[in-house]
C-alpha cells in the first residue's frame, strides 16, 4: 500500500495527521456530548424553590 501511495505522490504522513486529528476530534466530541447529558439529568434533579430561597438569604 505504502508503494502505491508513493506511486501516486501521496503524502502519507499528512493524511495520517488529518485523520488521526478528524478522529480525536469525534472522540473529544463524543465525550463532550456524554458529559453535557450526564450534567442535564443531574441539573434536572436541583429544587429551584431551594436555589432562590439560598438567593434570597
């Protein structure tokens, strides 16, 4: 494979960079969107009744 790439003047460690980076940034992604889901349903669980009376004090 590495033969045909050089065949056809490809650079292989500048594809490899571009898609190695394309799949860090799904996987950071992919975190980002659990995380964000996980702190949804925690927040859900706050009284906001209790939040504004801590405020108010």
């Amino acid at each position: 494979m590495l033969e045909k790439a050089k065949e056809y003047k490809i650079n292989v460690s500048e594809v490899l960079r571009k898609d190695l980076e394309e799949e860090v940034r799904k996987k950071e992604e992919e975190q980002a969107r659990r995380l964000l889901d996980l702190a949804s349903k925690e927040i859900v669980k706050i009284n906001t009744d209790e939040v504004v009376g801590e405020l108010k004090k």
